[in-house]
C-alpha cells in the first residue's frame, strides 16, 4: 500500500498567535501580551489564514472580530494548548531519578535496599549504574553520587562510610553436611571457589587461619564475587566471600559459614557525592537510609 502524502500542520507559533489575538480581538494587545511588534501578529496571522485558506478575523476600523471559521476553530485551539500546558506539568511534576553508580561487586547487597527504598519512598526514585570500576570521577561521569570500593576515596568528595570487606568462606548447606567442613584441614577435600581471577582473597584468610592447603591453586576461578556466590550457593565448591554482602544469602539458608572467622582486609565501600555541589535533601535520605542498612554489616 503506498503510503499517503501527510497533510501539512499549521506552524505552532502561528496558532499560538491566533488563540491570543483571538482573546484580545486587538493587534495592540495581542503584540503587547506576546512581547512581539505588532507588525508580526498581523504577519503571523496572515500566514496562518493563507495556510488555512480561509480568513479568521474581520478586520475593522475599531479592532477586530472573528468570522464564523474563526469562532469554530477558537474552542478546538484553546484544547490543544490546554492538552500541551498539562503534558508540561505532568511531566515537570515527575521527580529525577537519582543516578547513582556502584560496582558489581556490592550488587548483592545493594539491589535489594534500592528495591525496598522504592517501595518506602516512590517520591525518590534512583536509576543504578553498575560496572567493573571501583571509583567515579566526577568531573567527568555524570552521576548525583556513586558506592566506591577500596582504600579511603580521600577528600575530593563527601564519603560516608558503609562497611568494611571481611572475607570468610561460605558454601551451600547441602555441601556442608554432605561433607563435613569442621577443620581446615577438610578444604583439602572442596573445589576452592575464587571471586577473582587470582587467589589473593583465599590466601589472606587462609594466612589468618594459619591454615596452608595444597589445592588453593587447582579452584576455579570467577570475574565476580557474585558468579562465585551463585556457583557455591548451588553445592559446587567453598567459595571465599564477603561477609558484608551476603546476609540475605546467609538469612535464607542458601549459604552458610562453616568457619567464623571473618578477615578484613583493609578495603571498605564508601557512599560518595561531590565535593562544593548542591545536595538534594533526597540525595541526603538515600544516604542516611543506606546508612542504617548498612550499620548491621559494621558489627560483625
């Protein structure tokens, strides 16, 4: 089918112009009202009729009045601008998500607080950003505030303290009554899950433990913590994780420790804002409800 030639829309401006004029029934007016000159009310109007093809107004000696078309169009015009003045403020009306940038890592932790926040305050919503990165750059990442993993961010922020990383082994429940894990001398036995491409995690709390397992080296090894906890969380090996990230999995029973040992490791995640911005109060309760959330990942 071919497709039909769209009839072309009379300019906006030159409507606009009409419904003013059309309220005024004055040039004058009209111009002093749209802070234009008069002599472009009276072209815009002219275009406006040509476009159409039929006369709007009867000009007379003392102003001017509208032809029948003219009143029949005005009530139809007076709709769309009323339809356009409410789109604009029911858009205007809708609070900005908050844009907020954190890495993978705390995902686990930090999804289902966004989730209930926006259950608890629909006013602020907040649009996650996540990646591999464990810091944000201000100056050139548009984000309102960001969650940072590692050393102490310093001063060029405003950093609020959330947790601190501590490490201890974890794995499903099936696997640890299946085969007992009550020494660490039983790790021997267990495919070693690494949260990184490297063994650093396992070997500092294994230096902790006093413990040294020959198979440390022949685990498997995982770019996430996350891909590490759902691989453990399904009976496949012990995995090394942070305490601080995974109290939903360890509530629900998907994992469990069989150590308590818990090792920190000098890195912590920090809730970050610019430095000399102005804060939204909305930005300030997300910090102080993180805040509290995180208070019981601070005690362990």
């Amino acid at each position: 089918m071919a497709n039909l030639p769209m009839k072309r829309l009379p300019p906006l401006p030159a409507l606009h112009t009409f419904l003013i004029t059309a309220k005024c029934c004055n040039l004058t007016r009209a111009a002093e009202a749209m802070h234009i000159t008069q002599g472009a009310v009276s072209r815009q109007i002219s275009g406006l009729e040509a476009h159409l093809g039929y006369r709007l107004f009867n000009r007379q000696a003392r102003g001017l009045s509208l032809t029948a078309q003219g009143r029949e169009l005005l009530p139809r015009i007076e709709q769309v601008f009323s339809l356009i003045e409410g789109a604009v403020d029911q858009v205007s009306a809708r609070p900005r998500a908050l844009q907020i940038k954190a890495p993978t890592c705390i995902s686990r932790w930090l999804l289902p607080r966004l989730m209930q926040w926006q259950k608890e305050r629909p006013d602020v919503p907040v649009q996650l950003t996540t990646t591999s990165a464990h810091t944000v750059d201000f100056r050139r990442e548009d984000f309102d505030a960001a969650v940072v993993f590692g050393a102490h961010p310093g001063d060029s922020s405003h950093v609020q303290h959330l947790f601190d990383e501590q490490l201890t082994p974890v794995c499903s429940p099936s696997l640890a009554s299946g085969n007992p894990l009550s020494r660490l001398a039983d790790l021997e036995r267990h495919m070693l899950l690494h949260p990184t491409l490297d063994e650093r995690d396992w070997t500092l709390w294994l230096k902790a433990a006093g413990a040294k397992p020959g198979n440390i080296e022949q685990g498997q090894h995982f770019d996430t913590m996350d891909l590490a906890m759902t691989v453990a969380s399904q009976g496949s090996g012990v995995a090394i994780g942070d305490w601080s990230l995974i109290g939903e999995d360890l509530s629900a029973g998907r994992l469990v420790m069989p150590f308590e040992l818990k090792v920190r490791t000098g890195a912590a995640y920090y809730f970050v804002h610019p430095r000399g911005a102005s804060v939204h109060s909305r930005l300030l309760d997300l910090l102080d409800w993180l805040s509290l959330q995180a208070a019981e990942r601070r005690i362990g």
